[in-house]
C-alpha cells in the first residue's frame, strides 16, 4: 500500500470522519483512489506524500488559495512578520491596517471584527446581529458553516437544510431549545423570504446570505430583501467567504449588485491559505459587539492579517478576478463541447471562477469517481468542481481539457458498467457518515 493509502488507514482511526473539512474528504472524490494528503503544493501543483506530482484543477484549497499554492509575494511579507514575532502582549497594526483596508474599499462599513475562519465569522455576525436587535431568528439563504445558530434550522424538522442545500446535516448535539430560531429560503425566492417575516418578523435578527453562488439575481431580489430588512429592522447580513476577492476586488455584493448590507463576511481567499476572516459593518449593528462578549487570542496574531494585506494587494495590482473569470469561462465553455461531443447529459454551472458540473441519469457518483481516477492517471487531481486560481494558466486548462476529452470518452463507452471500471468508491452523495 502507498503511503498516501496508509496515512488515510490511520486517520480513520484516529480523527473521526477522517477529516477535519468535510469538503476535502477522500470519500467526497473516490475513496481508494484519491491521494487524500499533500507533501507540497506551488502555483497550481500539488505533491502527494508518495512524490507524485499532480495539476490542480479540482477545489483550489477548497477556494482559499485564489492567487495559487505558496504565493511567493504573500508568503515573503508572512516570513517577514515570523522573524518580527507573529504575537505579544500588544497588538498588532496590521489588524487596524486591515480594518481600514476594508472600510476604505467598502464605504458604507465603518468598523470591523477580525476571525480566522468563515463560520467563526459567521458565527460573530450573527451574535452582533442578535445583540444589537435584542431578537433570536435568523432567516438565511445558501451555504454559512456548521455552528448551531445555522443547524438549529433542522430542529424538528425532516431535513430542512436538504431541501435548501445539503442533505443528511443531522443537528445532534445543537440545543434543543434553539428549534424555531432559523429558517432558509431560497435565492430570487422573496416570497418565502416574506412568509418568513409575516410568521417571525418581530423575532427577526438577521437575514443572511451570499451575493451570488450559481445564480444571477433578478432585478427585484436584492432591493426586496432590503427592504424587508428595512422593515422588520433586522441587519442584512452578507457572506462574501465564496465570492468575496472572486468575482471583483473585495467583495461582489456592492461593486456587481449595488447592495448596501449592514455587515458582510469575508474569509477564504482574503488570506490565500493563511487563516484570516473580517466581519465589517455599520456602526449601528457593529457596537453591540461592545454589549455582548466576542473575543479570542489568536484573533490578535499577526500572521493572519499580513496575509490579507499582502493578498489584497497584489489582487488588486494584477486585476486578479479578470483573470480567474477568463480561466473559469475556458474550463465551463470546454465542459459544455465536451459533453456533447461525447453524449454526456452535463449541467455546467457556478461562477465563472468556481465552476461545476453535474452528470444527470444513472450511476452518476460512479461517473463522477471514474472522472476522478482517469484525471489522475493523467496526473491531474480533479472532480465536477473547478475552482480556478490566479497561478492557473491558459496552458494548464488546454491540458487540462484534452484530459477531460479522454476521460468522458471513456465515461461514456461505458454506459452502464461504469461502476466496474472503479478502482476505489463511488463518491459519497450529500452528507454521509464515513464507515
């Protein structure tokens, strides 16, 4: 057995899911096949703990490392502020630099918390948002992390967030007590937004949701939803952690929709790896940080917010978004002429700069896993995701495409025997417990 193998072996028996991310579980891919762990990743490469070398095309550090692996310029400025000490019993300026950094690119923010990851951060916004309204419900729309404030939404319920988004999200341990304070509607869905408020709009804290994920807005949805904000005096809450440094400089929700929220979240990509997350805000909502208790050590270090400085700027110098949406359009564009070319009934979708695709019919997580192990025998590590990076070249998706044309010509000839071609698992479907 490789090592990439045995080191999976092991972490079943010592960390419960295998993983600490359930996105980047190796069941998610194709148990058995994928390498599952990284002894080196540069610029849009990754080598695994057996010396393999592979072309990322898959889920770019799960969206994180949008200017690529080990950037030179961000990781120069975080050697930098090591040798400098990343912590003491002071604070460091970076964070202010930071704040005003996002307050001058967002002008209707005036202060902002830091984080170090995009549920924390959430999780800040939502405790401000409840104590500035003195209110417990959250209504909310897409994806905002595994905190009880968003499971509580499956409390005494079938599976509300399955219906909305994931299935099998099973809200054990999250209080009881807690059912009744979260509910989801869909985006460009006002009127579920509306039948929300018309049964909890005095409760209302907050209204939470991302700018776009594979949806454009229609004209009504964003100025419906402030407005109902406006109303019910809720704080419009955005998360950026997806779009936000993707789609445009900073975050999509006021450069691309025009939205002016009352806080909005930012992680990811912001850092390029390195752990740093912002809650940003009107002062309005962003006091009553001060009336209740949100506070933690790491979120003084050093190193998170000199990544994100150091991001932001050459994100911005290098017009870094015109270039993840003109690799993102190459990969969707060649999806499309592939799957025809090769009779293969695929959904292509997503934002330019995080692309999918979807096999429709039978056996599609077969289809999905056999994708997975002909991309690697072609040394490339990718799925149905393809979250492009700054690093990427024009070069890497031609390579990458004549790589996809082989494998959905074989996916195809197939047929109904996909399942047999499979050297490890079919991937998992929604959210599943890991034998």
């Amino acid at each position: 057995m490789n090592k990439s193998q045995a080191t999976q072996d092991n972490a079943k028996r010592r960390i419960p899911g295998m993983t600490q991310l359930l996105s980047k579980r190796p069941d998610r891919f194709s148990e058995g096949v994928w390498p599952g762990y990284f002894s080196k990743a540069k610029g849009a490469h990754v080598w695994d703990l057996d010396g393999n070398k592979y072309l990322d095309m898959s889920i770019g550090g799960i969206g994180a490392t949008v200017l690529g692996y080990a950037d030179s310029d961000v990781d120069e400025a975080v050697k930098r502020a090591i040798s400098l000490g990343c912590a003491s019993s002071l604070n460091c300026a970076e964070e202010l630099e930071l704040a005003d950094t996002l307050c001058e690119s967002h002008p209707w923010a005036t202060q902002v918390k830091l984080g170090r990851s995009g549920g924390e951060a959430m999780t800040i916004a939502v405790r401000i948002a409840r104590a500035a309204t003195g209110r417990d419900v959250v209504a909310f729309c897409g994806y905002h992390g595994w905190h009880d404030w968003y499971l509580a939404a499956n409390l005494g319920t079938k599976n509300a967030l399955g219906e909305h988004l994931i299935n099998g999200l099973d809200p054990a341990g999250v209080p009881q007590k807690l059912k009744g304070t979260a509910f989801p509607f869909r985006y460009n869905e006002l009127e579920e937004l509306e039948k929300i408020v018309a049964e909890h709009g005095h409760e209302l804290a907050a209204i939470v949701m991302e700018p776009i994920r594979g949806t454009e807005p229609s004209p009504d949805f964003f100025p419906g939803v402030r407005a109902i904000a406006d109303r019910t005096g809720a704080s419009l809450i955005v998360d950026e952690i997806s779009a936000g440094f993707r789609l445009y400089p900073g975050g999509a929700h006021m450069k691309l929709f025009d939205q002016r929220p009352d806080m909005a979240v930012f992680a990811k990509a912001m850092g390029n790896g390195y752990p740093i997350a912002a809650v940003i805000g009107r002062e309005k909502f962003m006091s009553a940080a001060q009336s209740t208790f949100i506070s933690s050590t790491n979120w003084t270090e050093r190193l998170g917010p000199t990544a994100a400085l150091a991001t932001i700027k050459k994100y911005d110098s290098h017009n870094v978004h015109e270039h993840l949406t003109k690799i993102g359009s190459m990969v969707q564009e060649g999806w499309t002429k592939l799957g025809q070319k090769h009779s293969l009934d695929l959904h292509v979708g997503g934002m330019k700069a995080m692309s999918h695709f979807a096999f429709s019919g039978k056996n599609t997580q077969a289809q999905k896993a056999y994708f997975v192990q002909l991309m690697l025998e072609e040394g490339i590590l990718a799925c149905n995701s393809m979250y492009a990076m700054y690093a990427h070249t024009e070069a890497d998706v031609e390579h990458y495409l004549k790589a996809c044309d082989k494998s959905f010509a074989k996916i195809s000839a197939s047929g109904d025997t996909v399942a047999d071609k499979l050297h490890g698992k079919p991937s998992a479907e929604g959210f599943e417990r890991l034998a």
